[in-house]
C-alpha cells in the first residue's frame, strides 16, 4: 500500500437533465490525514470542461452520457488515485397534451 493513501470519491444527483447545473459533492478520504489536490474531468472532450475545485458546480453541453473522473494527489507527495463514473444527462421531458374526444 502507498502512504498516504487516497481513495477518490463523489456523490452527484441520480437524475440530471438537459440545462441542469450539476453539484458534485466530494467523498473522498485520505489515510493517514493529509492534503489533497483535485482536477475533474467531466469527460465532454473540452479541455475547458476542467476543474480544480473540491465540489465543482457543472452544466454539461447537451443530453448523453459522459465519463467524469475525479483525479486526487496527495500533498506534497505527488501519488495520484482516480475514480472515473459514468454520468447520464438526460433530455428535458416533454408533456404530451391529450385530447379528448366526446
């Protein structure tokens, strides 16, 4: 086992849609206690689609399925854990209008 050792973790909403902004809430933990560094991939393909916050806020571009890895460092000795998710954006649904016939 590599010290200090880090296991990447986060928790996002079970139903995302199109247009929606995205909490990413960090669960990762470091043993034994130390600093650690983040960089998200939200996985859209945009090197722009980055960030290095603990509990970044995103909105994907469109409706789809995106591959977001969650990359820790430990500080200041530079051994990096991963967690890669899949996330499903989903359409915005429509509401079908019904009519009836008497």
């Amino acid at each position: 086992m590599i010290f200090p050792s880090a296991t990447p973790d986060f928790k996002f909403p079970s139903k995302i849609c199109d247009g929606s902004d995205v909490l990413f809430e960090n669960k990762s933990n470091i043993k034994p206690s130390a600093a650690l560094e983040y960089f998200w991939n939200f996985g859209t393909g945009s090197a722009a689609d980055t960030s290095n916050a603990p509990e970044p806020v995103f909105r994907f571009p469109k409706s789809g399925s995106y591959d977001v890895v969650l990359t820790a460092k430990t500080m200041p000795y530079g051994f990096i854990f991963t967690k890669k998710t899949t996330v499903v954006v989903n359409d915005i649904p429509t509401v079908q209008k019904q009519v009836l016939i008497q």
